[in-house]
C-alpha cells in the first residue's frame, strides 16, 4: 500500500474538495446542479454512500464512492488527481471500497464503466472483475441534472 497518503471516510464537509477533484480529474457525469448538489450529497451520505479519500497531506488526490444495493456493492466515481496517476492510488481505492462494502457483508462487487474510459477498465480487469457484455445499461431521468 502507498504508505505516504492517509485514506479516510469523507463527509459533507468535504464535499467541494471532492467537487474540485471530480473535475480536475476529468469525470464527465458531475451534475453539481442536480444529483451531486451539495444538498443531494448530504442525503446520499446519510443513506449509507460511503466516499473514500486519499490525501497527500491537506490535499485530496483521490476519491471513490461506494454503495450498495443490499445484494451487490458498487463501486463508482472513482478518481484520481491527474498529478498522482500511475503509482496505484487507484488499486489502493477500489481495495478500500471492497473492505467497506465487505464489511457489510456484500459478497459481489460490481462496476460500471463508460466505454472511452480505458484506463478504469484496465484497473478494474486487473483486480479480477470481469466483464458483462450480456447486460444492456438503461436509464431514465428527469432531467439532464439527475
């Protein structure tokens, strides 16, 4: 494990560091006005989402959010400075989240990746998940901010 960071569970307090690191590492779902809405992350932390950090000293360099549907956890959002790529911060997170959801006693970890994000993909097939291609991923909203 990368011994120089700390990891620890954020809170709504950390909620513009995690905004700010969600977009200087380039993740292109971030609705700021909508789901990830300092409000809407508040009510997602208070129905068991769990946001890991890596911080090298004051700063955030790495963030996943884990979830669960009681029967599978998911792992999402998972981002890393674009300064700290390539040194296994990004293993370091998914290992993280699997311990957290673990202890939950979830059995199945899941992900879903955008097909340009090679780099996620690698990650993931590296740690031994597989992929699906028999699964169609579907989704309704309300607006373009959900």
């Amino acid at each position: 494990m990368m011994s120089e960071l700390k990891s620890r569970r954020l809170s709504v307090a950390d909620y513009e560091a995690i905004l700010a690191l969600w977009q200087r590492a380039g993740l292109h779902s971030i609705r700021p006005e909508g789901r990830d809405s300092r409000s809407e992350f508040e009510k997602q932390l208070q129905h068991g989402q769990i946001v890991i950090g890596l911080e090298d000293g004051d700063k955030l360099i790495g963030v996943v959010v884990a979830t669960n549907d009681t029967r599978k956890g998911w792992i999402n959002r998972i981002a890393i400075d674009p300064e700290y790529r390539r040194r296994g911060y990004g293993e370091e997170l998914v290992h993280a989240a699997e311990a957290a959801l673990s202890e939950l006693g979830l059995k199945i970890m899941a992900a879903l990746i955008e097909d340009y994000n090679k780099a996620s993909l690698a990650l993931f097939n590296k740690l031994g998940y597989g992929p699906h291609l028999e699964v169609h991923y579907v989704s309704k909203r309300e607006s373009s901010n959900a």
